[in-house]
C-alpha cells in the first residue's frame, strides 16, 4: 500500500493564530486539494495527522472539527481527491500524551492501522514537530513552505534526510508525476 500522511493547518490548509474554529474558517491552500488529488488518482492512500489543541482549550469540540473534515471531503470530491483517515491529537500542548506532534504516537497508530511499515511512508508537514514526528516514527519528514515551513526552514535543525518542497502541489507533483 503507498500511503501518505499530511499535516493539515499550514500544509493542506491556510493556517490560524486564532485556530480554524469553523468550517467557514477552512480556507484550502491554492493547489493543495488539487496536490492530493494527484496523489488520490496515483493510488496513494492520503491520512491526515493533526494536532488540535483547540478542543482542549474549549474553543471548539469533536463535532465541529469532524464538521471542517467533512467540508475538506467535500472540497476534495469536487477536483477527484479523497482523505482515507483524519487523525487528530485533542490534547493541549502541556499534556503528557503521546499522540501529540512531535511525539511518534499518531503516526504509529496510522501504521498499527493501517498495517504498514512507515520506512516508506512520507509525513508532510510546514513545522519542526511534524518532521521530528515523522524521524521519530521511522517515516520520511517532508517540509513544505507554506504555513510555517519558510520559518521552519529557516531556523535550521531539520532532521537528516528532510526533502523540501516549496509547496503539497510541488511535492505531489515529485511523488506522482
């Protein structure tokens, strides 16, 4: 099975101080929902991993998140892209879990589930936690440079064998060309 895991706020997605509370706040990245389509249509099986400490903070719960997933769905449908699975860590960013970015835990739990070996797997993300994940999990860090990554990029310290694209159309476009 070829998989992918994607970041989402920052990578897929037009980031937020303030969170993306709402589906109205969902605002696609040019190119991105056309980026996994490529990659839908190249049998490639696209998860998101996602921190959203937001739950945590009261500023919206589990239904509304599920809420911005489906409007996603429905954004891909149109241009013949599909996500397989949304993962998501609800927890704040002191708590002790391991399912929080830049622990390995989601994306461990994406590889117990979906039965495959992450050696071969890339996990795209625009910060430092979403590549130190991915080194940790066994995966391949992928940084794009949109949302985070330009600052990502530039402070340096990306984990050995980190590949750069400048966005998720760039790299769908290196992955399935």
């Amino acid at each position: 099975m070829k998989l992918v895991i994607l970041d989402r706020d920052g990578t897929i997605n037009h980031d937020s101080d303030a969170y993306i509370k709402s589906p109205e706040e969902w605002r696609p990245i040019e190119g991105s929902l056309e980026a996994i389509a490529r990659l839908t249509q190249a049998d490639y099986r696209i998860v998101v991993a996602t921190n959203q400490s937001g739950i945590a903070r009261g500023l919206f719960d589990t239904t509304t998140l599920i809420a911005i997933h489906d409007t996603m769905q429905r954004a891909l449908a149109q241009v013949g892209g599909h996500v397989d699975a949304f993962f998501f860590c609800p927890h704040a960013a002191d708590s002790a879990c391991e399912c929080r970015k830049p622990k390995p835990g989601m994306l461990l739990e994406i590889a117990r589930r979906f039965n495959v070996s992450l050696d071969d797997v890339y996990m795209v993300g625009d910060a430092h936690r979403d590549l130190e994940a991915a080194a940790a999990a066994g995966a391949k860090p992928v940084l794009v440079l949109t949302g985070k990554g330009k600052k990502t990029q530039k402070e340096g310290k990306l984990p050995p064998g980190t590949m750069v694209f400048p966005d998720l159309a760039a790299f769908a476009a290196h992955l399935a060309p």
